[in-house]
C-alpha cells in the first residue's frame, strides 16, 4: 500500500479540523482541557485579586524565647496591582513593567493562545505553526514566576529586629493565599502546556504501512 499524501485543495476536510476534533485525540480530551485551561485562567484570576504577602509588627519584651510578645495587625499587604503601582511610583519602571506584563497580562495571553492552538483549524493555524506556537509558549511559560521571586527577595529584604532596651520590635514579611495560588496557577499552566504539544505530537504522528513479508 502507498502512503496517502496530504491534500493539496486547501477546502479539504482535513483543513477544516482542529487539534480538539483530531480522530487521534477523542471526545473526552477535546472537552478536558478547555476546561482545565478556563479553570487554570480562574485561579490567575483569583490570585491577582488575592494578597500576596502582608507585613506585620511585633513587639516583645524580655528575654526570649519565653519573652511575651504581642503581634499587631498587617500594617501593609502585597497584591500584584498595589506591587506595580508603588514600583512605579517609586520610579523603578523597568521592574514595574515586567512585573505588569510577565505575571498581570502573559498568563492570560499564554492561556488563550493554548486556547486558539486547540480549536483553531489547520487552515487558520497550520501543523507547523501550531507546534511552533506551543513549544514558544512551552519556553517562555516559566515568565510569570519573576512575580514570586521579587516577592521572595522582599520577604527577606523586610526582615527588621529593632532592640530598644528590653523591648525587642520584629518587622517580618509573612506570604498568604495569594502567593500560594499563583504558584499553583503557574506550575498547572506549564503541565498544561506539556500536555497540549503531546496532544499535538500525538495527533500528528504519521501513520506507516505495515510491513509486508
């Protein structure tokens, strides 16, 4: 038997399938990881809108560790919004910048190119294109985690202990949900990635004739 060559006819059906309807990926998959992409956007979504780390006080008196200490409320808190807008108010754009676009916009742009890669069909996104795009985004998925490095380095670079005589003053920088979430967020979105460009291969691995004796 011959090898079937591909359609020259760019209105072929073949050109009409996307990744999500190829025979090679099923019914079960093409539904899963829209919806594991939509939910990966939800919690992007929600740990944007969630405080990342606060800042607290502690006074303490004594010797410790049995000293009492009594710990104040969070005197200031991290989200990704205020982050930007006190670096660039302090005139630190290039870091604003990069924080705004690598953790604020690139994660909902990488998602929806994932997005497009699925549904688009070949004659919108050609093969070649298509696994282009995913191995770019496969590469630059990492971006987004410059957010909790800066975050990491203020953490540390927050830490305060103030003798005053008997009395000890702690300023630390504790990390909340936030944190935690876009971490979560981050990691679920480069498996994400992994799994589409091997949904990708996997459809368009070429079938071979089999041998005949």
């Amino acid at each position: 038997s011959e090898i079937e060559e591909a359609p020259s006819d760019p209105n072929h059906p073949k050109y009409s399938h996307s990744l999500a309807l190829s025979p090679r990926v099923g019914t079960l998959w093409a539904l899963v990881v829209p919806l594991l992409l939509l939910s990966n956007i939800a919690l992007f979504i929600s740990s944007n809108l969630s405080v990342g780390a606060s800042v607290y006080l502690s006074i303490s008196w004594g010797t410790p560790p049995d000293a009492p200490r009594v710990q104040m409320p969070s005197i200031f808190s991290f989200t990704l919004a205020n982050s930007v807008q006190d670096m660039w108010d302090a005139g630190v754009y290039p870091l604003s910048i990069l924080i705004a676009c690598f953790s604020g916009i690139w994660p909902y742009v990488k998602l929806l190119l994932m997005l497009m890669c699925w549904w688009f069909p070949v004659r919108w996104l050609p093969v070649r294109r298509r696994e282009r795009v995913l191995i770019a985004l496969d590469a630059l998925g990492k971006w987004p985690l410059v957010d909790s490095y800066v975050l990491v380095l203020m953490m540390v670079a927050f830490r305060l202990k103030l003798p005053i005589g008997p009395i000890f003053v702690d300023v630390f920088v504790e990390s909340n949900i936030g944190f935690y979430t876009f971490l979560a967020a981050t990691i679920f979105s480069l498996l994400l990635t992994h799994l589409t460009l091997a949904m990708h291969r996997h459809a368009e691995e070429p079938e071979f004739p089999e041998a005949v004796d």
